[in-house]
C-alpha cells in the first residue's frame, strides 16, 4: 500500500483530486472497519456501513481542513475515530425528543390493531380523546373514524383527505398518546 501513503501526502499539501484516487484504494478496508464497528452496536441500528463509510471519509478528506497523515496506519486510526464519532452523534441524535427521545422502536406489524379483550372505560377515553383533540384534531378524528367508526386506514385516510401514509403517522402517534394519556392501558 505504498500509493495510499503517497496520496495522503498528495492530500496534505492540498491537492483535491487525491481524494479521488484514494477512496478505491482504502474502500474494502474501510467497509470491513464500518462492518466491525456497527457489529458492535445494538440492534436496530439504521445507520448503514456503506453511509459510516462515505461520511467518515468525507471527514477525514476535507480539503478545507488539510491534516498531516503520517501514513497509512495513522490513516486507518483516524477513520476508526471518526466512524466512532458519527455513530456517537447518530446515537445522542436518537435520544432527541424529536426523533423519538429513547422511546423502543416497533414495527408496525408487531403492534396488534384490536384489542384481544376489550377493557375500556368509555368516559376516561372520551375524556383522553378531548384532550387529544386540543393538541392534534386531525388524530382524535382517525381515533374516531378507525375505533368508534370501524373504518380502515384506508377508508378513514379517504374521508380525512389524506394519504393512508400520512394516516399511519397519525395513527401511530395516536395510539401512542392516548396509551400513555389512560395511564398504559390497551386503548
């Protein structure tokens, strides 16, 4: 690997098309270091080791920011660094309320339409769905249309004027909300 020792040097001293010559030759070892190191994270990681690769590259290539290789090794250890700083960012970015905030992701398969045994109390939903309407109508109207209705979400997505796509959204969020809204009883 004498070249890619040669390129880097090219990179230092500014030469953009280096960087081109250079992803060939560092890719599979690359692949093989993203491959290890999503192993090593919990499952349902949605970071893919081809976008690790590209976006640790992009990094540790930046011409604006020139850095001084001292050769392949020192190369390698650096993209190690900073494919562990992308799947740090990646995990602190999933804690964000905004994209979930450490809520368990499920599929949506695996979450069951109707109830197997129905329990409900009538006026604490009613009362849950009022407040449901004062943060997102739209959703208390599919509540409305899907489980007093009887609709699907492909019905209930065509009376509302919105995709079935959209309508999974909101169900989903729906369903969550009154869930935690009646205190984690099945709604």
């Amino acid at each position: 690997m004498p070249d890619v020792t040669r390129i880097l040097h090219q990179l230092e001293a500014g030469d953009a098309s280096a960087a081109d010559e250079l992803l060939p030759l560092v890719y599979a070892e690359l692949r093989k270091l993203a491959d290890q190191r999503l192993a090593q994270e919990k499952p349902g990681q949605t970071l893919q080791a081809t976008a690790l690769v590209h976006e640790a590259y992009v990094r540790l290539v930046d011409v604006d920011h020139s850095q001084d290789w001292d050769g392949r090794g020192h190369f390698f250890a650096a993209a190690a660094e900073a494919m562990r700083r992308i799947l740090v960012e990646n995990a602190r970015s999933k804690q964000c309320i905004k994209r979930g905030g450490g809520m368990q992701r499920l599929d949506v398969d695996q979450v069951p339409l109707v109830a197997k045994e129905v329990k409900e109390d009538l006026l604490a939903l009613d009362e849950a769905l009022q407040r449901l309407a004062a943060v997102d109508a739209e959703a208390a109207k599919l509540v409305n249309l899907r489980y007093f209705g009887g609709f699907s979400n492909a019905q209930a997505a065509s009376m509302m004027d919105i995709s079935p796509r959209t309508a999974d959204r909101i169900w989903a969020f729906a369903r969550a909300w009154l869930f935690q809204a009646l205190g984690g009883s099945n709604a």
